[in-house]
C-alpha cells in the first residue's frame, strides 16, 4: 500500500495518457447494490449499468493478452483468479480511493492489488481533463498494465522493489506507449533507479531496451528481485545510455567541507581519496557519515606517499577504530576493529580526528583522546586525504553513502 502510494504521487509528472499503480494489500470495495457479477475462467469482473456497453470488449481483450503476460512471466497457474472492479461514477471512485488511503490525482483511474484491480469506467475516464483524448484502445490497455502489476508480483522473490522497473514492465507488456521516439541516454543515472517521478513512457522504453538485448531468463532475474537490478547499475546504465555510470562523487563546499557519495556496488569497498592537505606531518579534521551502512566507515589517510604506501585511520558509526598501514601495496593492521568509547556513535554524529608528530612519533586522537601511537613511522609526513569507500554492496543502491568531511582551518 505504502509504496502504491508513493508511486502514484510521484507520477504527477508523467505525461500522456496514463494512469496506473501496483499495490500489495488486498482491499475490495463494493461497487454498489447493482453490481453485475460476471464471472470468466480466469477472471471475475464486477461492474454496473453504467459500463454495461463496454464489457464484452474488456473481456474480450483481456482475455487474448493475459495468457500473453501470463507466459512472459513463466506462470502456469495465477496464484488467485482476479477479481475486477468497475466503479460508475467519479464519486464512486474518489470514494473508494479514499477508503483504502490513497489520494485522489485526476489521472489516476485504475490501480492493482493483490489479484484486484479497480477502474474507474471509460464514460468517466473520457470526462477527466488527463484523459478526455485517450481511445477506448488506452482504456483496455491499461486494464492489462493493472493485471501485469499482480502477475509481476506472484513472481518476485523479493520483497524490494522499484517503481520504475515494476512501471516499466506493465506499461510494456500492456504495449501503452509509442517509444520510438524516446532518447534514453537524455536521461540521469539516477532517473532508472527512482521510486517515483518518472514517465511511463520512459520506463517502458527502458524496459523494451532490456528485453530486446538479453536472454528471457535473464530479464527474467531482474524481474524477481528487484536487488538483482539495483546491483546491476553499471551495466544497465551502459545499455541504456552507452555512458559509464558515476561511481562516486566528490563535492567542495565553501566552508571548505568536502562530500563524497556513491550509491554504486560496484565502487563496493574500493577506495577513492580527495587531498586536503599535503606534506604534512600532522592534521585535525572532522568526519561524519549520513548515510549507508556502518561498515562503510569513514576517514583518513595520512603520511600519504602515493596509493601503495600510507596509513589510514578509519571508524565506523557504530564505534569501531581501524589504523591500517599500507607498504608497497601490503596492509597490516595496527588497529583492527577495536570498539573505542571516544566514538561518538550514530549517523550523523561528527567526529573529530587528529595526526600529530610528538618527536618523530605519530600519535592518533580520536575526539582528543590518544587512540594509537605509531612508535616508529614509515613515513611521518606527507598527504592528508579524505577517504570514501562503500559498503556492503547489496544495500548500497538503496542505502547510499554520504559521508562529509571538515579540515580543520
Ligand atoms: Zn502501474
């Protein structure tokens, strides 16, 4: 229901003639004291006088294009008959609505829920100011975008989800939009992956692109679980756009803070680096992350020679210290996963990290307090850097990174 809802006050922006959304609970409502029950194989439809004309027609089509869904999907028997509902009036259908606590947007006149689907009528459709050219052929299609919503979801074996993907598949399989004209790489990284805010018809052209260039069984993956699709980013981005997608990003502010960002797997546990300082033997920096999991951690790297030789001071929001070395390409450990109370702990939460050189010693604070002292340094100067890296990767897409970073002036 949550994510319907969503979804649908997203979708403000889409243009043309649609209208649909997927939701997962399961809320009928009755039409009304002269509902006509028609009852098919595969299919109960529920409906009044008002939309008595245009019945057989409905049925009729959906009964040629369910199979066809039905045989995408690779289902042989849907989980439950579906149940149709008509709704005669506006009324009735802002009635409705409301009733199962979704907000009423003009363009909205159908949506999906566990073996249901609920639409508005055509005569009243016609009457919206979103629909008033839309043919009878739109109407019928978007009945079977609905039915596509709950094929879609009798096949997933996730419980994520990502209403660009889940739009895309319903706006294709029910073949809404003339797609031929749309340029994909116009569009941001960002833009495939979004919950909301997008146009149908782009996520249907997305989605022809992937059909069309892989294997049914691997669409099909992507299908299932929308994690698979997250974690697929970069090559999806590359055969939507040709371009490579960012793998992470380093902003400057004013104040002389810096913010790294990524939402990308593939940049899982790699490192990328932004110099704040160099030749140094000693620095105060502040650090805090406002995103991701703890075990993307954040940091610094100091006495920095070049990417094969340094040392690195990391935590992790939930209060672990790392020190690392790394000489001609080898880490140890100094500190491994130590819990250190000085940690203020939680996203968000800035600390404060210092080198300093006491006699050719390099000691580490945390907040001012002594975490480590290297007793006889590699190297005692040389480049203070901001560190970024991600972690894990199966959440990232969702749960991005953003961690920030303040040199002390
Ligand atoms: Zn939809």
């Amino acid at each position: 229901m949550k994510k319907s809802i969503i979804s649908i006050l997203a979708s403000v922006l889409v243009l043309g003639n649609f209208m649909g959304c997927a939701n997962d609970e399961s809320n009928a409502t009755d039409i009304s004291e002269e509902t006509i029950s028609l009852d098919k194989t595969s299919y109960i439809v529920n409906y009044t006088a008002a939309s008595a004309d245009l019945i057989s027609d409905i049925c009729s089509y959906l009964e040629e294009e369910m199979p066809k869904v039905n045989e995408f999907m690779g289902i042989d028997k849907p989980a439950q008959k579906l149940k149709i509902y008509i709704y005669p009036t506006l009324d009735s259908w802002k009635k409705h609505l409301s009733d199962i606590g979704m907000s009423y947007e003009e363009w909205i006149v159908g949506h999906a829920s566990n073996w249901q689907v609920h639409m508005l009528n055509f005569h009243e459709y016609k009457k919206l100011q979103s629909h008033k050219n839309d043919t009878f052929d739109h109407y019928k299609k978007t009945v079977v975008h609905e039915y596509v919503h709950n094929a879609h979801f009798q096949i997933k074996t996730s419980t994520n989800s990502c209403g660009f993907l889940n739009e895309g598949i319903a706006s294709h399989l029910a073949q809404q939009y003339d797609t031929a004209k749309i340029n994909l790489s116009a569009y941001s990284d960002d833009y495939f992956f979004k919950s909301s805010g997008y146009s149908y018809a782009v996520t249907q052209a997305a989605i022809e692109k992937m059909v069309t260039n892989m294997s049914h069984e691997e669409f099909l993956k992507y299908l299932k679980d929308a994690n698979y699709y997250y974690n697929n980013k970069e090559s999806l981005i590359k055969l939507w756009t040709d371009r490579e997608l960012k793998k992470y990003e380093w902003k400057t502010y004013n104040d002389g803070s810096l913010e790294f960002y990524t939402e990308n797997p593939a940049f899982s546990g790699s490192m990328s680096k932004k110099t704040l300082k160099t030749n140094t033997d000693s620095f105060e920096a502040f650090g805090k992350q406002d995103s991701g999991a703890a075990a993307s951690g954040y940091g610094f790297f100091f006495a920095m020679q070049d990417w094969q030789n340094f040392y690195r001071i990391r935590i992790t929001y939930d209060g672990s210290l790392y020190i690392q070395i790394r000489k001609d390409g080898t880490y140890n450990y100094l500190v491994n996963s130590e819990n250190v109370d000085c940690i203020k702990t939680g996203l968000s939460q800035s600390n404060n990290f210092a080198v300093k050189n006491n006699s050719g010693k390099l000691e580490c604070y945390i907040n001012s307090n002594l975490v480590y002292t290297i007793e006889n340094p590699e190297w005692t100067t040389g480049e203070v850097a901001a560190y970024g890296a991600a972690s894990p990767a199966t959440s990232l897409a969702y749960n991005p990174v953003r961690l920030k970073y303040l040199l002390n002036k």
